[in-house]
C-alpha cells in the first residue's frame, strides 16, 4: 500500500512538472511570435520534435527568480505585496520581461538570411519603423522609430526582414547608440552590401517622467557603413528618410 502511494505521487509530481514546463514552453513561444500547440510540436509518429522543443526552451526565462525579486521591491519601497492590487503583480511583471527580452537569445542574421538575387544595386530604405526598448541604466522604455537603408551588392532581403531585425535586437536591456550600430552591423555582416545606413529617433522615459523631466525632447543616432560614409550617399540618405517627415 506504502509503495503504491509513493508511486502515485511520484506520478502527480512528474506529471505537474511536465504540465508546469509545457506553460513555460508554451510562454517562451508566445514571446517569440510563435503560435505552438500539444499537435504542432509533436511529429506524426508521436514522438515530441526536439529541436523545436530545444528552440524554445533557449528563451525560456527563470520567472520563479523575477516574481522574487519584485516581491522583495515592493517590500523595500514599503508596499505590501500581499494586498488586492498587487498581489499578481510579480507574476505579471515576470511575464512581461519574458516577452519584452525575449531578443537576448535571438540573432536577427537568422531572419536577415532570407533574401532574393535580383541583380538590384541603388539603395533601399524601410523608414520609420516603431521601436520599443527598455534602457538599462533605470529599466524604463524608451521607444521611437527606426530608418535603415543599404546599398546591396544584387541581393535584398525581404523588407519585413528589416523591421524584424530591429525588434529583436530593440528586445533586450538596451542603449539607444548600441541599438542604431548592433542593427548596422548586423545587417552589414549578414547580408555584405554595399553599405548601411542607420538612424534612431528616440525619446526616453528616463528624461521625461524622472531626472531633468524634458517630454518631447528626443535622441538621434546614427551609424554608417561602408559608402554610407562617403558624403554624398549618406547625404542621399539623410534627405530620403526626412522627405515628407511628419
């Protein structure tokens, strides 16, 4: 009877654990813009797709450390972590950081890969693409709109591939000048062209709700490789990406 019950809760805990990690599966493939279900990480023959599992299990976050720890900060700011208001708060926060940095174990060359040979050498811009960031010197957003244009050597990538890029790298603790020079390079490494050209506009929460409290002041950056350096294309550039600004 004794090893009967020590067989069944062993059971029950295997089976709570398999259930807890198949939620943590299942939030690391939301976070990634992944659509997965029971039937679509399993193989026809039954067996569980590996590397779809191993892929999504890279992003997997420890959330159990992050409810923790902000339930340790409310406490420290004098809050009761406890109360009606706040009591799902760690576990929300903790989902959120999952998607919000879900691009720390993601390398936009995987999505800058997918391009067309079509002999094409002028420049092409994607402009304005919306941007959300967390800065890492006080974890407030900062957020704005990317440009990003290059000059391929015959082959483009898709454009969707551009703005993609952007949000993986924008999806991790960030510094606005590393973002603009991490898009630049990535898409320069990735794809060889010509030249890149990038620029950010940005405005931080860390200067408009805290600190000097300027709203609408905004941060432009740039990066420029390749004969995006030389005057007269990066001077081409500069004017194609503020034609009809708003």
């Amino acid at each position: 009877m004794e090893n009967n019950k020590k067989k069944e809760s062993a059971r029950r805990s295997k089976k709570s654990q398999t259930s807890d990690h198949w939620a943590e599966v299942s939030g690391a493939a939301k976070a990634l813009d992944m659509t997965l279900d029971t039937d679509e990480l399993l193989m026809v023959n039954g067996r569980v797709n590996e590397n779809a599992l191993a892929t999504i299990e890279e992003h997997i976050i420890d959330e159990a450390a992050i409810k923790t720890a902000v339930v340790m900060m409310l406490k420290a700011i004098g809050e009761d972590p406890t109360r009606e208001g706040l009591r799902d708060t760690p576990r929300r926060i903790a989902e959120m950081y999952r998607e919000l940095f879900s691009g720390l174990k993601q390398d936009p060359a995987d999505v800058l890969k997918v391009g067309f040979d079509e002999g094409h050498s002028e420049m092409v811009i994607v402009k304005d693409i919306p941007f959300y960031t967390v800065c890492e010197h006080h974890f407030l957003p900062f957020y704005g709109v990317a440009h990003v244009g290059y000059i391929p050597r015959g082959r483009v990538v898709g454009i969707s591939k551009l703005a993609r890029a952007v949000e993986i790298l924008a999806r991790r603790p960030q510094l606005q000048e590393r973002l603009t020079s991490q898009i630049a390079d990535s898409v320069m490494t990735t794809l060889e062209p010509n030249g890149v050209g990038v620029v950010l506009e940005g405005e931080h929460l860390c200067t408009t709700m805290r600190g000097v409290k300027k709203p609408g002041s905004k941060v432009v950056t740039s990066a420029m490789r390749g004969v995006f350096k030389n005057v007269a294309t990066r001077a081409e550039f500069m004017s194609l990406i503020r034609d009809n600004a708003r």
